[in-house]
C-alpha cells in the first residue's frame, strides 16, 4: 500500500486550481447533509406514520454517529494511503449512498444507508483539508482554512433551508437526490489530481475503530430513549455505562496501539486539547439549534415547511461572512478571537431567545435579528476550531489532526440532539423550547470558556 508524502511533486496549475472547489464542495456537502434532513421529518412520519418521532430523528443521528465515529481513523488514513485516493472513495460513497437513500423503500433501509452516508463524510472532511492544506504556502493557510470553514458553516446553516423548500416542492427524497450531480462533479475533479509517490504503512487499528464507533452509538442511543425508557431505566442505563466503557477502551487502546485508530497524542498539545474541548461543545450546541429552530416555527408558530426552510436561512450568510472574515485575520491576531468572541455572540443569541422567545410568529422583529446574530458567531466559531486544530498539529498531521478535532465536534452534535429528543416531549409546550435553548446557551458558554483557555495561542504556522 502506498502513501502520500510532503516530498510529492507539486500540483500542476490547473489542478492547483481544482483543489479549493474540490475541498470547498466536499466540506459543503458533507455539512450540508448534517442538517439538511432536520425538516423532513414531519415529512418521513407522514409517509411511515408507524415510527415514532424519537426513531425518526434518527435520520440525523445515524448520520452524526459514523461521521463522529470514523473521522479520525480516516485521518489517519488519510495520511496514509493517500488524500486524493481517500477522496475520491469518500466522494463516490457517498453519491452512491444518497442514491440508495432516495430509493429507499422503508425507515430501516433509510437509516443504514444514512449511516454508510456519514462514514463516507467521515473521509471527505480530513482528505479534502489535507488536499487543500498540503498544496498552500504556510502564511496562507489561515485564510486556506477560513474559505473551506466558510463552505463547511454555509452549509450547516444554510441546509434547514433548502430542506424545507425540497420537501415542500418534491418530498424528503429529493434531499438526498440533489447530492447526485455535486457527487460526481467532485469524483470527476478529483480523478484529474496527480498521483503522488509514496512509502509503506500500515492501516489504523480496526478494533479500535470499532470500540470508538459502538461506544459513541450506546452512549447517543441512551440519551436517545430516556424519552421513552427514562433516565433510571435499566436499559438507559446499560446503554450509557456500556457506551462510556467502550469509548475508555478505544483511547486505552489507542494509547498503545501503533497504528492507532485516534491519534491521542495529539492531545498533548494543550492547544490542540482546548480546540478539540471546544470543538465538542460547538458541536452540541450548534446542531440541537438548528433542529430546535425548525421544530419551534412548525409546531409552534404553526409555518408551513417551506416558509420554516426560509426562515431559518438568513444566519446562513452572516456565518460565511464571519467564516471568511477570521481566516483572513487569525494569522495575524489568533483564534482566540474567534472562538472566545464567536461563542460569546451565541451566547448573547441563546439568552435573547430564552428571555423574549414570542409564542406568536414575530419574523422581522425577533427571528431574522436572532437568526443574523448566532449565524455570526457561529461562523467565527467554526474557523476558530478549524485553525486551531489543523495548524497546531503540522504539514505531516493535517489530515489526522482535522478528523479528531471534527470528531469532538461530531460527537457533540449527536449528543446535542439526543438531549433535544430528550427534553422535547410529544406535544411541547413553550417552556419546554426554551429550557432546550438554555441547554445550547450554556453549551456555547463552554465553548468559549474553552476559548479563553491560555493553552489556545495564536497559531503562526
């Protein structure tokens, strides 16, 4: 098996000029479907009205737990057999995947291949970032990382949107169909990339790779079923103890494993420790938001779909702008700013909503204002972390250190929106929304208490 060095023969000038789309579009769709699906859920209870809401929400969460799972093990791979290689079976994975999704026949078919969905996300996002990285001059990485940060938050931001108008105009199929034409575009770019020469290695350690994946699938499907089971349930239980006792063995094991499945030695950077704690408090918050943000304006402000997709765009584009905007200046100031600074925006967004949330629809006066607000912060968040971890870990680490640090991020966000099923019961009421934004407000305050940290200095790589 062969493997891409820093000693491969730089990119010819067209293909140099691939590689930013190739990695914006990768980190764009990947993203884009971790919250695309958010408002087909109503949709999918209406087609299969004999699974219950809590099993249908996982047609988010069985994305979010391979995604989270299998980032960092293909970091590593990354690093080992190849970006470009480990790009192009990620890109054709996943257009296949989607394909099956959209045809699929009932919720078990569409659940499992949600779940091969984010396993090939899981190798987009370090090889697209180590194709991107790689092939830019050290004082342009920064901005390098803000751009692919941009596309990467435009998209997350941006999905509930073009979910609610897909679903209303052609059903929950067609958001996996539109995945289709931007797949193969990307499988077409990436096959013009060079070969590169290479050495030896081994691949990362399966078992470990499965521990990680199992123990992070219990411990999210026991928060999952408290609304069913509750908390002192045996069965909870079991799947919380079970799922903490597996992902301790993963990291034991990779801590003497010599093709470990996480690289934890990366964490011996406190810097990079702080970005991947913030990271995982990010992704909390950032993905029960946005869930909790179409749910509130179709059950409670009574919005059709279509009109929820809309309304929940707008931050879409303040959080590219933000994303842009700090990769340009986090090589001359640090991510400090970014992250400390972004957090506190969305912690200012979470305590507006809980103090002033209106039972009744006010767009112009309360949603677009608040919607524009944690867009910026989120937008400035996401290149914080981004920077922090892949430019902390070096030219040989940038595929490895990016999929542990997408992991944290992944992580939380299926914890996120496992503790939103949790919390929101069948016919909420109003109190119950706004305790789950008091959840995310304080997850955003984590973030940026971890932003604060010293350990996260300013990154001149």
């Amino acid at each position: 098996m062969t493997t891409e060095t820093t000693a491969a023969p730089p990119l010819r000038a067209a293909a140099r000029r691939d590689v930013p789309w190739l990695a914006a579009g990768a980190t764009f769709l990947a993203m884009l479907d971790a919250t695309v699906a958010n408002l087909a859920v109503p949709d999918l209870h209406a087609d299969f009205p004999g699974s219950p809401l809590s099993r249908l929400t996982w047609v988010i969460t069985l994305y979010a737990v391979p995604f989270a799972a299998l980032l960092a093990p293909a970091g590593r791979l990354a690093d080992l057999v190849g970006r470009r290689a480990l790009y192009l079976c990620g890109a054709g994975l996943f257009t296949l995947a989607s394909l099956a999704c959209a045809l699929a026949p009932n919720v078990p078919v569409l659940l499992a291949m949600r779940g091969v969905q984010g396993a090939a996300a899981a190798a987009l996002i370090p090889a697209s970032l180590a194709l991107l990285l790689h092939d830019t001059p050290a004082e342009r990485r920064a901005s390098a990382i803000g751009l692919w940060s941009a596309a990467g938050a435009f998209a997350a931001a941006i999905g509930p949107g073009v979910g609610g108008v897909l679903v209303d105009q052609f059903g929950w199929r067609s958001l996996f169909a539109i995945n289709l034409p931007v797949g193969l575009a990307m499988l077409l770019g990436g096959l013009r990339l060079p070969r590169a020469a290479g050495g030896a290695g081994r691949l990362p350690d399966l078992a470990g790779t499965v521990l990680l994946g199992a123990g992070v699938g219990g411990v999210v499907l026991g928060v999952t079923q408290t609304q069913d089971w509750a908390w002192t349930d045996a069965r909870t239980l079991a799947l919380l103890l079970g799922g903490v006792l597996l992902v301790a063995a993963a990291l034991r094991r990779s801590a003497r494993h010599p093709v470990p499945a996480l690289e934890i030695s990366l964490w011996r950077n406190r810097g990079f420790a702080a970005a991947n704690a913030a990271s995982f408090l990010y992704g909390t918050a950032l993905y029960s938001w946005l869930l909790l943000g179409v749910l509130y304006l179709t059950s409670e402000w009574d919005y059709s779909i279509l009109k929820a997709g809309f309304a929940s765009t707008p931050g879409a584009f303040t959080a590219t702008a933000a994303a842009i905007a700090m990769g340009r200046l986090t090589g001359r100031i640090g991510v400090r700013p970014a992250l400390a600074g972004g957090a506190l925006i969305m912690v200012a967004a979470g305590v507006w909503t809980i103090a002033a949330l209106p039972a009744d629809p006010h767009f112009s006066t309360f949603w677009l204002p608040v919607g524009l607000l944690v867009g910026t912060g989120m937008g400035m968040v996401t290149t914080g972390t981004a920077s922090a971890a892949a430019l902390s870990a070096g030219p040989l680490r940038f595929a490895g250190a990016t999929g542990l640090n997408t992991t944290a991020r992944q992580i939380g966000g299926a914890f996120g929106i496992a503790v939103l099923a949790a919390l929101l019961p069948a016919g909420a009421a109003h109190d119950d929304y706004t305790a789950v934004y008091l959840f995310c407000t304080l997850a955003a305050a984590g973030t940026g208490i971890a932003g604060l940290l010293p350990a996260v200095r300013r990154i001149t790589a």
